[in-house]
C-alpha cells in the first residue's frame, strides 16, 4: 500500500512539473499560497521523499514485489 501512496505522489510532481512546463502553472504553489509558504515546501519535500521511494521499485525482483503487495 505505501508503494502505492508512494507512486501517485511521485505521479501528482509529475504532472506538476508538466503544468510548470507547458503552462508556467505551479499548481501547488496555486492551491498552498505560493512557493514559499510552510505548507509548500512540506508537499513539495514529500512528494520528492515519495519519488525518491519510487526509485526502490526499479531494483525490487517481480517475486519480492508480489510478496509485499500481497
């Protein structure tokens, strides 16, 4: 479950970062105040954490994953 949780945070800063690019939108910043505020920059640093887990799933064995998502 929290790979899970894990992979839709690290796909919510994917398409973050796509509204950045293609539209100049940030759309945390938009929904928390800006860049800068408290709540910002805790959303910003856990969807990085979430990505940086993700990273774990490229180097798990198919069977290793099945055992833990069962």
């Amino acid at each position: 479950m929290f790979d899970k949780i894990c992979l839709v945070l690290a796909i919510i800063g994917c398409l973050n970062w796509g509204l950045v690019g293609l539209f100049s939108f940030d759309l945390v910043a938009w929904a928390f105040g800006g860049t800068g505020t408290l709540i910002s920059r805790i959303v910003y640093t856990v969807i990085a954490l979430a990505g940086v887990w993700c990273i774990s799933l490229l180097f798990r064995s198919e069977q290793a994953h099945h055992q833990v998502s069962d």
